[in-house]
C-alpha cells in the first residue's frame, strides 16, 4: 500500500516557460526544485511559489527577471491528465548565493491582480451585481477568463470613489441576495425602532484554474445545486478504497468558537442605520436561529446548536452604518426608497435593501467556519476551492463496541474546499494537495445528527 500511495501522489512538471518583459522567452525545467499552487475562496486571486537553483545561468540578471514576466507551466498527473497555469512574476525572496550556484524563490500571481493595483474606478456603477463583476473583469482588468456567476435579486446603484475592480467587488458582495433564495424581504415590528431581519444572504467571490466565481454562499452550501466530486478516506486497516482518495493526514484546526462567533454577532446582532440626509434612523436585530432553515447546509443538523441558539437569544454585538442617499443623486424625486424618507419602495428603479440583509451576509460568512479541517491527500490537480468534497473518518470506538457505522457519524459528512495548496517536489516527481475544508453544520448526508438543536 505504501508504493501505491507514492505512486498515486506523482506529479511531473512536463515544462516552465518564463517570458521576459522584452518577450524572449527561456525554458527553465531543469531549474526549478519545487513548485507551490494556492486557491483561497476568500482571496480574489491564484497565486503560486517557484522554488529555483541556478547554478551558471544566472538567470536573474542574463534574462533580467525585474518583475511582470509571464511564466507558464504544464504539469500531468498519473493518469495522463494535464494543467497549464498561467502567472506574472511580482517578487523574487528567499535569494541564497554559494559557490557557483544561487537558489532563490519566484513570487507568482495572476496579471489581473496586479493590473487591478493601478486601475481606479472613477465612474457610477448600476445594474445587477453579477453584470457589474462581468463588466469590471473583462473592461476594467481586460480578463479573458471564463466567468461565473450566479443570479442575484436587485439592481444596484455604485459609485466607487476611484478604488479597484477587487476593492469594489469586495464591497458588493456582502450586500447581495441570490435569485434563488428562500429569503424574503419581510420585516416584523419587534419594538418601537426595531425591525426583525430575516432569511440569508452573501456571495463569494474568487479564482481557480477555471476563472472568476461570483457565486453565493448558499449556491455552494446546497448538496443539489454542488455536490460532493469525491469522497476520502482516512487511513484504517479496516477501510479500503484506491491510493488516490486516502486521506495521509487529518487536522482540525477549528472546531466549536463560540467566543469568536459571540464577538462578530455570529448568532445574533443588531444593526443601528442612520440617514444623515433624512435624520432617519432605525434599529434591525438578526438572529441565526430563525433563519437556519432558510439557509443551505452541507451538514445533517436539524436546527442551530441548542447551546449556540440559547445564548443568541440576545444580541452580542451592535453595529452602526451611516447611510446617505442624496448627496451623489441628481434626480428631482426623493433618492430614498424608505418610505420614512419620503421615497417608495414600489416604484424606486435601485432600491437599498442593504438595512435588509447585511446582518444576514455577515452571520452566513462567520458560521461557515464552524468546523474547519485540513487534510493531506496524494495530489488531485482536478480539484478547485468552491468544490465540496465528502471525508470519511473512521469511527475511534474499538470496533468490537461501535455502532454499526465504522464511520464518526458528527465529523464525517461533506466540506466546502476553502483553501488549497498543490506542493510539488519536482526533482522527485512527488506531489500531495493539502484541503482546508470548512462548513457550518455537523452529520452526514442523509443520516440525521444527533447534536442537540433549539
């Protein structure tokens, strides 16, 4: 078993091109000891370390590498299947000099991210957000990456202020309800200037080797609309299964934080919003417990943790957002759609529904986390942050006590790959892909859990 782990964790690194700036290009393979690929759902970007001894090129000044060079490197894995990625060159460190040689490390990332550093967006945004994203990749960025994105349920208004496509993505994001959710815009008077928040909100937005996702947190939390693309394995004598979906290492790094989650109002907060055109001011409390079942859940829990629903009975955290809606219209009519303001919500063309669903963006990001694990496995260059895969722990109880199931029935189940690192140790034509895989709820598919809800 021990060689076919070896064997199912080759990689090789077939070819690295690196491109310089006056376009001569230099095949520099046999240079390159180590190569590091990153996917991070919460980054706007790929990025990737290139580990290089030179011992008589001297390739750092006979190229020169001074920045913004293209690099392109094709890998194939054992089963013949083949990657090509994409960089520029943004930073070289780690530069060690000895006798005839010198090793040194190459900072790669994608050209988007550094063309999006010089790009300031002076002009006003309107339309949907998923078309505002589009528009900032391909004109702002002139990205040719595909896109994806997912529906969302309002036209918005944006001005920018002159900051980045990233920046401005970044700013939307939180405030976006997908087209198909369960959420609804209703509000309950729950005291003389506090409304009721209800339902779920918040997109993600990211790179993989595919493209740009623009795609809401609940899309990638349902088992219908992203199902797991492979199930692994823990190590066990008594588990089989091939080389290539064995788990070599498991890490949970977070499991219960209940301080944390009380800090950023997790559970349950409150929202102070004041106008200062209008001098409107209102109150609008979340709780995450009324909302779970409008939310998509990787997990089997029936219901928010009873010990986590008790205490956000009361809010841990309040907030303050200044609004302002007439200094940059230009209209005749009442820029609000508040009708407190003067404004009507029927009629108005972008209507903030901000008051609405900010609470729900930041309680659905904060509860992603609820379990968080890393796994090491033999390399899978087919994988991308945004996927969900299903790990299967073996069950600690001897097996002459267990229940039935050899598998842990609460920490088994299926994760959103959040984070990814393909390590490869290109001299040995050895590689393993490290996941750090997150979701919200315990259990398995289709097996009730037994954690205790409200």
């Amino acid at each position: 078993m021990a060689d076919e782990l070896v064997y199912a964790s080759n990689l090789k690194i077939e070819e690295v091109i690196i491109t310089g700036v006056d376009g001569d290009s230099f095949n520099i393979t046999p240079l390159v000891v180590r190569f590091d690929y990153f996917e991070d759902i919460s980054l706007p970007t790929i990025s990737a370390n290139l580990d290089v001894v030179d011992s008589g090129e001297n390739l750092i000044s006979s190229l020169p590498i001074q920045g913004f060079e293209d690099i392109t490197i094709k890998a194939k894995d054992i089963g013949e299947q083949e990657v090509e990625y994409e960089f520029k060159v943004y930073k070289i460190y780690n530069r060690y000099m000895g006798d005839r040689f010198q090793r040194y490390s190459l900072g790669l990332i994608s050209k988007e991210a550094l063309i999006n550093e010089t790009v300031k967006v002076p002009r006003s945004l309107t339309g949907k957000p998923e078309g505002i994203v589009a528009s900032l990749l391909t004109e702002e960025l002139g990205s040719a990456k595909q896109i994806f994105t997912d529906p969302s349920l309002f036209k918005i208004r944006f001005l920018p202020g002159k900051r980045t496509p990233f920046s401005i993505i970044e700013s939307i994001r939180m405030k976006c309800i997908a087209e198909s959710s369960k959420t609804t815009r209703n509000s309950s008077t729950t005291g003389s200037d506090t409304q009721k928040s209800v339902g779920t909100a918040g997109y993600y937005f990211f790179e993989t080797k595919k493209g740009y996702y623009f795609t809401s947190i609940d899309r990638l939390n349902s088992l219908k609309e992203n199902p797991p693309v492979e199930i692994f394995t823990q190590e066990n004598a008594d588990i089989g299964g091939s080389p290539q979906q064995k788990i070599l290492d498991i890490d949970f790094q977070q499991e219960i934080d209940i301080l944390t989650k009380l800090r950023m109002g997790t559970f349950s907060n409150v929202i102070c919003f004041y106008n200062y055109s209008t001098g409107a001011y209102e109150e609008y409390t979340y709780n995450l417990s009324d909302s779970f079942d409008d939310q998509e859940h990787l997990g089997s829990q029936s219901g928010l943790a009873k010990g986590q629903a008790d205490l956000g009975e009361n809010p841990s955290r309040f907030m303050s957002v200044l609004i302002d809606h007439e200094t940059w219209f230009d209209g005749k009519e009442v820029a609000s759609p508040e009708k407190p303001d003067g404004g009507d919500k029927n009629t108005a063309e972008f209507p903030d529904w901000q008051k609405n669903y900010i609470a729900q963006g930041i309680a659905r990001l904060e509860s992603q986390n609820n379990q968080q694990v890393r796994i090491q496995i033999p390399i899978r260059i087919d994988l991308c942050v945004g996927d969900t895969v299903e790990i299967q722990i073996p069950n600690q109880i001897p097996s002459s006590e267990r229940q039935p199931d050899v598998y842990d029935p609460e920490h088994s189940g299926v994760y959103l790959i959040a984070k990814l690192n393909h390590a490869v140790d290109v001299k040995n034509a050895k590689a393993n892909t490290y996941l750090t895989l997150v979701r919200d709820s315990y259990g398995r598919p289709e097996e009730p859990s037994s954690t205790a809800t409200k």
